[in-house]
C-alpha cells in the first residue's frame, strides 16, 4: 500500500465527506476504496497497483480552479471549457465564461505564447 495514496484517499475522503463520493469521482466501487483504507484490499483479491494509479492519476494531479476556488480534477476541467454554451443556467454559464478566459485553458495559454 502507497502511503501517498492512502493520503490523498483521506483527504478526498474529508473534503467529498464520504467514501462513496470518492469512488464515484474515481469511478470504481465504494467497497473498493473502503477496503483499500482499511488495508484488506489486496488480501480479497484486489489489484491494489491498479487502484493506486487510478487514484493518483485523478487525485494527484487536481487544480485549483481560479473561479470556484476548489480542486477540480483535470478532466472536470476539460469539460467545463469544452462543453457547449449552457443557455438556461446562469450559474453554468458564469462558469463557462470564466473557462473560456481562465490561465489554465490551454487555448489561453497558446494564444500568449503568439
């Protein structure tokens, strides 16, 4: 077991507020990412390997987004600016404006280096 998994697992785990929360934005089972806080995971047959590079490929590479001011994973990210113009929701398109004029939209970023 990575200590640096188990980290980021209890600190998602504390920010979502629950264990099922952290598996549906890792996309696997609540009774996977349970057993793997409590280290039986890889005792029933669990591919711990695969777990931990799920978990770090989401969780260790979030951004703190400049307009919600909270960590996003990248892919939240990535759909956020590329969705098409939410008409009918003001909260979604504030949102979709910030993304389109954000530092961390890659298209803003090559527009600078022209």
């Amino acid at each position: 077991m990575s200590s640096k998994v188990m980290e980021l697992l209890l600190e998602q785990k504390a920010r979502l507020g629950s264990i099922q929360a952290v598996a549906n934005v890792l996309g696997v089972s609540r009774t996977q990412v349970s057993l793997y806080l409590s280290g039986t995971y890889a005792n029933r047959g669990g591919r711990a390997d695969k777990l931990e590079a799920k978990v770090l490929e989401v969780f260790g590479s979030l951004k703190l987004c400049p307009h919600q001011q909270t960590e996003i994973t990248p892919q939240s990210c990535q759909e956020a600016r590329t969705a098409p113009m939410p008409t009918s929701d003001p909260a979604k398109l504030k949102l979709w404006i910030a993304c389109k004029a954000c530092p961390l939209n890659p298209k803003q970023q090559e527009s600078k280096a022209c």
